[in-house]
C-alpha cells in the first residue's frame, strides 16, 4: 500500500494444498467426537491468547492493508477477537441434538472445510469462519489474501502456543491458480467458504459443484444509502461520509450511492463537502490519519480508471477527482471523491469500485428512492437515514 516491503512468505501451490487437506482429513473424525466444553476451552484459550498479541496484530494489518492504525485496533482488531468469543459462548446453548416430534436431529461437523478470505478484513473475514469451524469441530484449510497474509500467520502461531491439534489448522499462503482452485477442487474438502468478488465466487461455486461440494459465498456490493427529507442534515452527511471513506472504501458493504431528496439537495451538498475536507488521508502510522493508501498498484488503478470514467460518461466531479493527495506520492493515496447528478444507470453507480468514491443521486418521492436503490444487480447490504 504504501510501496514498501514489509516481508516474505512461502508461495504454496498444488502440493501443498494436498498435504495440508490430508492432515486435516486425517484428524477430521477425531476433532469431530471432541466434546461441546473441550471445543469451548480450546477457544478461550486462542481468545486470550489473541489478546496478548494485540500489537503484533494490529502492527501487520496496519502494514499489510494500509489501515489507520486507529482503525487496524478498533474494527480489525476487535471484530476478529469479537468473532472468538462469539463462537465461544455460542456453544453454552448451542443444540446439536433436538428432538422434533418423533424425530432426532442431530447436526454434525460437515468435514475439511476450505476457507478463502479477502485482504480488505484480513483478521474479520478469517475469524469469522474460523471461529465457526473450530465450534463446529470441522478441521480447516486457510487461503488468505496474498495480499494480507501476515495477520493469518499470527493467527497459525497463536494456534500453535494454544495447542490447536495437529492438522486441524492448515496454512497454505498463494495466489487463486496455485492454492485456491486446487482447493476448491479437491475431493476431500466437502465445504467451501469464500468472501470476495463476484467472478472469483462463481468460478469456486463451479468447481465445488463438481463433487457436490457446500458453498457459502459473500460476494460483491453496491449498496443504497437512502437520505430521507426529514433528516438531520449534518448528521446525515456525517454518516455517508463515513460509510464511503471508511477502509479507504475498500468494503463490500459501503453505502457508495447515496440518495437525496432533490428538496434538501444543495443543503445537504455543502455540508457534504464540509465533512469530505475534514477527511484526513496521509500516513497509516501517523496519528490522526482517518484514510490511509489503497492496498496496491492494481486497486488503486482500478479506482482511478472509475474516476474517470465517472468524468466521461457525464457525471460532475463536486470533490475530490483522479490523482494522489498533494504531498502523497509515493504510496496508493488516493483523493476522496464525490460525484453529482449522476444517473443509476453509470458505470460508477452500477460497478464496484472498492475505492473511496461516492455517487449522490437525487430522488423526488421514496417510490422513486426505493426504485432506484433496488436497481442493481448487488443485495449485499443497504442503509437509511431519517
């Protein structure tokens, strides 16, 4: 993010994914006929475990992804955490077995599961599904995000201070070719879960499906943040500027397209602009950094290519617009950007952007709003204010 070298890891490829589903099949049934409270003591101990490595997490997402260090302990930090302990006292309630009627139902550890997760929540997206598999007694393969693999190795070595069982945790870094198609592949491994993007989410779905695999899937956004005409003005331009630069916009639920009501339009435009130049982007490391860089060269392209876009298909540039900051060069900053008068039917207001880019849409009546938000081919996720 910042053009810096931060580390090295191993680059696993097919060969490795085999040894790494073996070892988790081979101690598959075993971890499966673990008992509700030893699963249970195992996760208290990777919680507090993960709690004494607090700065070493927060350090490497903040070095890895580019994220405010502020923002690396706060979100990062506390939800993976928060993911633990959920999982954790889930299980105090959590029925395994249920009668219903005259029959029993009883839910058991589904098997090797290959788990695949995004570099925007290097620590979120991982304990997550984590957390779910260990509660359930299901042995893991991880692939996480070649690019943010340094908090998934901390990760590995609080499981092994904890005393994870042999093969139950499997670490395989690479890229999707050399790890994540063998995985999705593989015979032995009967669940994948997979956040990321669409295309790559339909591919896994395709080569799971070859042996009838589980799939669970969370996808691409493009989410409406619906204003309302009786809304607290300031607060409600407060809270779209956060949903937009928030991560540096690189989450797939960010309320990107923002809905106003053509009566409260111009108000809440200036104040918009008053919260957008409040946004401090600069150094991850530094204090009171709210934005830092985007993850590399490739998004930060990626982003640049949709401002200008916006530009040549009409929409008018109110803030921000391609390029760096001035004074961050070196490094992926990019410019917190607002686009007016922009039609639904635009690049930018129909395509992903993972960047910190807003497209402000004006409504006349909540029908209209409504029509609007619900004209996309996303269904992630979607706000109001009122």
């Amino acid at each position: 993010a910042t053009e810096e070298v931060i580390g090295k890891v191993a680059k696993g490829n097919k060969a490795d994914v085999d040894k790494a589903v073996e070892a988790a099949d081979d101690v598959y049934l075993e971890f499966r006929h673990t008992s509700v409270k030893e699963r249970q003591a195992l996760l208290d101990k990777i919680v507090k475990e993960y709690e004494n490595r607090k700065d070493d997490i927060v350090q490497a997402i903040t070095d890895e992804l580019g994220a405010p260090l502020s923002l690396s302990e706060r979100v990062h930090y506390q939800m993976g955490l928060n993911h633990f302990i959920a999982a954790r006292d889930a299980l105090d309630n959590y029925k395994f077995e249920e009668r219903r009627g005259d029959d029993l139902v009883v839910k058991e550890a589904i098997g090797v599961s290959g788990l695949i997760t995004p570099w925007n929540f290097p620590t979120n997206q991982t304990s997550l599904k984590l957390a779910a598999a260990f509660a359930a007694g299901s042995p893991v393969v991880l692939k996480p995000s070649e690019e943010t693999p340094f908090a998934a190795v901390i990760l590995a070595e609080i499981f092994d201070k904890v005393g994870v069982p042999k093969g139950v945790f499997n670490l395989v870094n690479g890229d999707g070719a050399g790890v994540g198609n063998p995985l999705s592949e593989h015979p032995k491994v009967r669940m994948m879960s997979f956040t990321g993007s669409g295309p790559t989410g339909s591919k896994i779905m395709e080569k799971a499906a070859k042996d009838f695999k589980k799939v669970s899937l969370e996808l691409g956004g493009k989410s409406p943040y619906i204003v309302l005409d009786d809304v607290d003005i300031k607060e409600a331009a407060k809270a779209t500027t956060g949903k937009v630069v928030n991560n540096t916009g690189q989450v797939c639920t960010a309320g990107t397209r923002v809905l106003v009501p053509n009566k409260i339009k111009d108000a809440f435009l200036a104040e918009l602009k008053e919260q957008f130049s409040q946004v401090r982007v600069g150094n991850p490391r530094e204090d009171g950094t709210q934005v830092g860089p985007i993850i590399s060269k490739k998004q930060f392209d990626q982003v640049q290519n949709y401002i200008n876009k916006g530009i040549e298909e009409g929409a008018e540039l109110f803030y921000g617009g391609p390029g760096k900051p001035e004074g961050l060069e070196k490094g992926y900053f990019a410019r917190p950007t607002i686009f007016i008068n922009v039609d639904n039917q635009m690049t930018i207001a129909q395509e992903e952007i993972f960047g910190p880019v807003m497209s402000v849409i004006t409504y006349n009546d909540l029908d209209e709003a409504i029509q609007i938000a619900n004209d996309t081919k996303y269904g992630l996720a979607g706000y109001v204010i009122g």
